[in-house]
C-alpha cells in the first residue's frame, strides 16, 4: 500500500531530512525544493514538498500519512496527530524575550496589557494565560526580534536557537515555552490501515539515528588482554570475537563503539598490543 509522505520544501530541514531518508536507503528521485512531488526508487513511497508550516495539517486531514516538520509547528497547530519519532537535528527552543532596557526579569514581571509580537499566538497565549498574565498578543509572520524596537510590541515570544540574534537586537531571553525538535510525524486516520508500512519506514529512519553516534571497530588483538578489552569496549552485546588461522595468541575483535569513545578506546588498544585497527561508520544500527 503506498505511503505518502510530506518532507519541509527547503531550508536545513529539507536538507537533512533527505540525507536521512538516503541513509536509510530509500532513494528519491528528482527530488528538491522546486518540486511538488517525487518517487523512492526502492519503495512504494511517495514524497510530497510542503512548507514546514502546513505540513501538521496535511498530516491530520489525512492527506499524506507521514511528515517531519517542528514539534513547535505541531503544539502551535492543535491539532491531533501521532507523533512517531523524535529526529534530533532543527533543536530550538520558544522563548520569551524582552529588551534589555525593560527591567523585566521574569514572567512574573511582565506587566498585564503589555503587547506580545509572535509568530506562534497560540502557544503564546496559553503560556501567559497559564501564569495569569492579561497581554495583547500581535501576530507577526516573521522577523519579531525588531518589533520591540520599532514600538510595536513590548516583548516578543519567538525560536530561539543559539540566541546570537536575540543579543544583536539587544534582548534578553527570560523563560523558556518548550523545546523543539524536527519529529516524524504521522496520521492516525492513516495508522489505522497503513500500520506496518508506516512503523516500517520509523523504524528504517530510527536506525539510522540510532547509528549516527556510533562507530565500528576492528583490531586484531592479544588473547590475554580480551578481559581487559572487554571491560572498556563492551559494545551492544560484547565484542565479537573471532579466531585468526595459524595464530592462538591473538584474536580478531569487532566491535560497535560510541564515536565520542573512539580516541581513547584506540589508544587503550593500541597500549595492550592492539595491530591493524580499522575504524569505519555505521549506516544503519537495528536492533
């Protein structure tokens, strides 16, 4: 049964999302951000090019099954879609700043009737409401960080990454409404028929996250240092330890290491007699 699914038409989302999709072998054709629509070589899988924005509402009409956009697009919408994975690149946060000059320094001092500019009314308004704070929300379809400056709002509530253009526009970060990420996102009038296609294709995407942080290991190694390899490289289940032909002092070893331990595992190898280690990436990692 064919799945359909929704990827951002442009920008760092779009770009990684493809990349992940390829890793996960699933190759597409004539894809890019001019296009509509495109075919997996190697799947009965369609991919439709929408704006970050209305890929929720696509997803929950039921018009495509699966799509990745922003867990901050998915809790400004309100609407009810499963989300399936959580994808670990496109990290933000929604925030509420003010400008330096105001004197506020937490949302308790925000002063009721003040003006809010923000792209996301909807989390923006909840969020004051929740703190029983009575404030105007504007919204804006962009560029937020000027509307202090230019009188049109007192504070604003926007994304914020790593908050280089909140300090250019003199604005102070001073609560945090949520976290986002890009996530997978699915349809559940969709789920209902299409299950198995669609846990296929997260589990595909999941085991290539699930890689992205690890590395394979080989080294040909002595066999009395295996106890002491074993300790430091215990890899998903242990090394796998092989026999060499003609050699019963020495062991070939594979292993999946994390990539942040690859430095110092080889070095400990290397110091335990350790010859001929071989490190290589890891496409996919299923459990």
């Amino acid at each position: 049964m064919s799945l359909k699914l929704a990827v951002p038409n442009k920008g760092r989302l779009n770009e990684r999302t493809l990349e992940l999709l390829r890793q996960a072998g699933l190759e597409i054709e004539n894809g890019g951000e001019r296009k509509l629509y495109a075919h997996v070589k190697n799947g009965d899988i369609s991919v439709m090019f929408l704006r970050a924005q209305d890929i929720v509402r696509f997803v929950h009409k039921g018009a495509v099954d699966m799509g990745v956009t922003g867990w901050d697009l998915v809790l400004e919408s309100e609407l009810d879609v499963k989300k399936m994975l959580d994808l670990n690149y496109g990290r933000c946060r929604l925030s509420v700043a003010v400008p330096e000059s105001m004197g506020v320094c937490g949302t308790d001092d925000v002063p009721n009737g003040a003006i809010v500019a923000t792209s996301f009314p909807n989390m923006a308004r909840k969020f004051f409401e929740e703190h029983g704070k009575e404030v105007e929300i504007a919204t804006v379809s962009g560029a937020a960080e000027v509307t202090p400056h230019l009188g049109v709002a007192n504070l604003i509530v926007d994304l914020v990454s790593s908050g280089s253009t909140l300090k250019t526009n003199n604005l102070r970060e001073i609560a945090v409404i949520a976290e986002s990420q890009a996530v997978l996102i699915a349809s559940k009038k969709s789920f209902a028929s299409k299950e198995r296609e669609m846990t296929d294709l997260a589990s595909a995407i999941q085991s290539v996250i699930a890689a992205e942080g690890k590395r394979y290991l080989m080294a040909d190694v002595p066999t009395d240092a295996l106890d002491e390899i074993r300790a430091f490289l215990p890899g998903v289940a242990g090394p796998t330890v092989m026999n060499i032909v003609g050699r019963e002092d020495i062991v070939a070893i594979h292993v999946v290491v994390d990539k942040s331990c690859i430095y110092d595992s080889v070095n400990r190898l290397k110091r335990l007699g350790a010859t001929g280690i071989l490190i290589v990436p890891i496409d996919r990692m299923v459990p």
